[in-house]
C-alpha cells in the first residue's frame, strides 16, 4: 500500500473525530468531560465498548496466535462473561448507590483516605502501562505501513499519535469519547469482516462453507482438559484467569467503568453490561475465525509465516491482499485493515487518556470541591501531562519489550491489578474494618510477594504460571489486610 495513501486515509479519519468533537463538546463544562451529564443512551454505550475492550492488541494477537493456541483464547473469553455478570449484578449497583464519579471513591467510604489514594494510583499505574502498550501496537503498524516509507522517525511518530488523541479529547472528554468509540467500533468490526469476505472469496468458499471449513480445521480446538494445570492452554486456568480478568480490568478500572456510569441509572446500565457481553463472544469468534482462515490461505499459497505471529494479519492486509491481483477487495482490506488497527487502538487508548485524567483529578486534585474554571483548569493540566507521560512510556516500551505484546499486557495487569482485587474483594465479602495507614504498604508488598514467589515455584518445581499470579497478587492483599485489620 502507497505510504501516501495510508497517510491520507489517517487524516481523513481524524478530521472525522475530530469534526465530531467538535460538535459533542459545545458547551461542555467539567460534568460533560467526567459524566456526561449522566445522559448518554445504554445501547451507545454497550457498542462503544467493544472497541475499548478489544484493542489493537487483541486486533492483531488474537488471529496470529491461532496458529499455534488453537481456539484456546475462547475458553478465556467465556471466563470473560462470568466476570462481565459478576460486574452488572454486584459491582455496578454498588457504584450507582454511592453515585461516585471515581469508583475508587468506594475505598474512601469503606476504609479510609490512605486505601483511597492507594487503590486510585494502582489504577493510574495500571492504566498508564496497559495503555502504553496497546498504543505501542498500533504506532508499529503505523510505523511501518507510513512513517517508515516517509522516513519519519518512530519517536515523531508517537508524538503524532498522541497529540491526535488530546486533539479530540481534551474538551469534550467522555462525552465525546462515547460517539468516537462507537464509530471506531464499527470501524474495527468492519475491517475483520471485510478480511473474512476476501479470503473466502479467494478460497472458492460461501459462508457456509467458510464456516464449516474453520470448524472443521484442526485449528479449532476449543478446550483443552488433559493437560493438567501446568498446561498454558488448560480449560479451568484460562477459564477461571478470563473471569477475574474481566473483574479487575474492567469493573475495577475507571476507563470502562466510567462508560458505564454515563447511564441514566443501574438499569440502563445493567443492560448495556449483558449486551455487550453477547456482543463481545461474538466478535471474537469472528476474530479467531479470521486466524484460522489467515494460515489456510497462507498455507495454500505457500507463504510464509513471520516469526512474530503478531505480524501475521499486519503483513497479510498491507502487503499481500493489496497487491493488484486482488482487485479492489484487496485495496479494501488493506484500507479497512489500517483503519480497524488505528480505530481498534485509539478507543481504549482515547478513553484511557479521558479516564486517567479523572481518576486523578478527581483523587488526587480533589476537583469536585473546586469552582467550575479551577477545574477546568485543572483538568486541563493533567491531561497533558498523562498524554507526555503515554509519550514517555511508548518509547520506553519499545526499547524494552521482548515477549509477546498480548502477554505483556495481562502480565502487567496480573501484578498491578491484583491489589486491587484484595481490597475490593476484602471490602465487599467481609464487614471487617483495615489499619487505613498500613493499606499503602500491604499493596506494594503483594505484588512483590508474588513475584518472588512466581520465580521460586517454577524454578524449582518446574510449574509455570500464567495469569493466575492475579489471584496469587490479589490473596496476598486480603492476608495483609487480615493482618492488620482495625477494630470495628
């Protein structure tokens, strides 16, 4: 695909957010920026998320590694739902009751300033690095499919990416946020769609046929029971890791809960939550789909597979459909493809950027109990200072990153949300009361317990962890705050 080209479809896509932005923020004040007045509809809501949840990670991972997980992800996903219903039905009546902006504000109510504060930065330290890399993944997409050709180096390039995002979000916030991400959804879901067509058609498949060829491809196996604990693709690990994940990376995160809050009450809320779990399984049986067909074609046609499997899909759009053999379906998925990458990235990303610009203003700036130009000011400030510090962090990333990027992410989050797990788990399961001053100190520990004790079991015992030192991080926290609980 001509750098040119792909240029021009990045500016003609950002003009589009940002002529949206423009008009969602008129008359915007600090409540539009953090609640959107409470206003905006379930069903815009539920298919926005999609694209914040799915990511450019999942975008370009999830169909590379087919290949050699099989459809094994599924049965992380089907965890997902488990957590998605623990989070209508326990945790968002929760935060509707106490009518919080920030749901760290649950911390304040049950232990105390320090489990606040503590429970708020956790969250902007997670948020920050899970963020980071996701927009890693698509800065390398872009990197190669325009900057590179152009010989714009990768830091300008990054510096581009996030100032774009500040550029559409720094009036309108959430409010915008919302309308963005459901068109950057759809976006996204048309770029797979698009891809599925292609390859079908250049297969000699109907959709039928298409369907019955994935499932019958060896690369479908879903569950995988025999291999005990220790296996990495084991049903119950995947499983039971898919359902916390969800917990803490969703209902224990500001970005995808401050979507939710933007409802008009917990009914409406509660019914964008199950729509988008129905929605969700959906779209990634369409991602894992995909991969399936992505190494059928390629073995069909004798080319070969990239080392890294995140470059699968990446190298299948721009380089190989968009040859001129393939037409104008071919051009169509590369150009569908670019903006599926750059729509799937930018809605977690916008929202992140949207969410840690209130978890810390309302935390830690203390903006509800300021005038209305002091918070604006305020609010201001720090969302430029979280879009240098994403700067800051990319390129750190991209110095250090060795493993894969879907790993990285959820090994990120196992460590830093896990506290988080513990303190919520603790305040909502037990009526016990904590020691507030020691709560900052019990949460740095875990994660440092648990890392050592990671290194010390599969070094000697040969067992290999995967996500489940979540639980291991957050079990650490309820035992510290057992420990120094307070008298009631």
């Amino acid at each position: 695909m001509s750098p040119y080209l792909a240029l021009g479809i990045l500016l003609i896509y950002f003009f589009i957010l940002i002529t949206i932005s423009i008009v969602t923020s008129k008359g915007a004040d600090s409540n539009s920026f953090f609640t959107a007045n409470k206003s905006v509809p379930w069903w815009l809501v539920a298919f926005g998320m999609i694209g914040t949840s799915i990511s450019g990670v999942t975008f370009i991972s999830v169909p590379g590694a087919v290949g050699a997980k099989f459809f094994s992800y599924f049965q992380m996903v089907l965890g997902f739902t488990v957590g998605y219903v623990f989070i209508a039905t326990v945790l968002m009546p929760l935060y509707y009751k106490l009518n919080l902006i920030s749901i760290y504000g649950y911390l304040k109510t049950r232990f105390g300033f320090w489990s606040y504060k503590t429970g708020s930065a956790f969250f902007l330290l997670s948020r920050t690095l899970g963020s980071a890399v996701r927009l890693y993944v698509a800065a390398k997409v872009l990197q190669i499919a325009i900057y590179d050709p152009l010989g714009v180096p990768f830091e300008i390039s990054v510096i581009l990416t996030i100032l774009l995002i500040w550029v559409y979000t720094f009036k309108g916030g959430i409010q915008t946020i919302v309308i963005t991400d459901t068109l950057q959804t759809f976006f996204l879901i048309s770029a797979v769609a698009m891809t599925i067509y292609l390859i079908s058609n250049q297969l000699g498949l109907g959709f039928s046929e298409m369907a019955s060829k994935v499932y019958n491809s060896p690369m479908s196996e879903t569950f995988f029971f025999s291999g005990g604990w220790g296996d990495a693709k084991n049903f119950f690990k995947l499983f039971i890791s898919g359902a916390f994940i969800a917990i803490v990376m969703t209902g224990l995160d500001q970005d995808l809960m401050q979507k939710n809050l933007t409802c008009k009450n917990i009914k409406e809320a509660q019914k964008n939550m199950f729509w988008f779990t129905i929605t969700l399984v959906i779209v990634n049986i369409m991602f894992l789909s995909l991969g399936a067909l992505l190494y059928m074609y390629a073995y069909q046609k004798g080319i070969e597979i990239p080392k890294s499997t995140d470059d699968l899909y990446p190298m299948m759009a721009l380089k190989v459909f968009s040859g001129s053999e393939f037409g104008l379906a071919g051009i169509l998925v590369g150009v569908t493809f670019l903006i599926g990458i750059t729509a799937a990235t930018y809605a977690s990303s916008d929202s992140a950027l949207t969410a840690l610009t209130t978890a810390f203003s309302i935390d830690f700036m203390d903006v509800e109990n300021k005038v209305e130009a002091q918070r604006m000011r305020i609010k201001n400030r720090v969302h430029i200072a979280f879009s240098i510090i994403f700067v800051i962090v990319i390129l750190i990333f991209n110095k250090l990153n060795s493993t894969d990027v879907i790993s990285a992410v959820y090994q990120i989050a196992s460590y830093t949300y896990g506290p988080l797990l513990g303190l919520f788990a603790y305040g909502i399961y037990t009526k016990k009361p904590v020691i507030d001053k020691y709560v900052p100190f019990i949460c740095i520990a875990a994660p440092i317990l648990t890392y050592f004790t990671v290194m010390l079991v599969e070094n000697n015992f040969g067992y290999k962890f995967g996500f489940e030192n979540l639980l291991l991080n957050g079990l650490y926290t309820i035992i510290g705050l057992m420990i120094f609980r307070g008298k009631q």
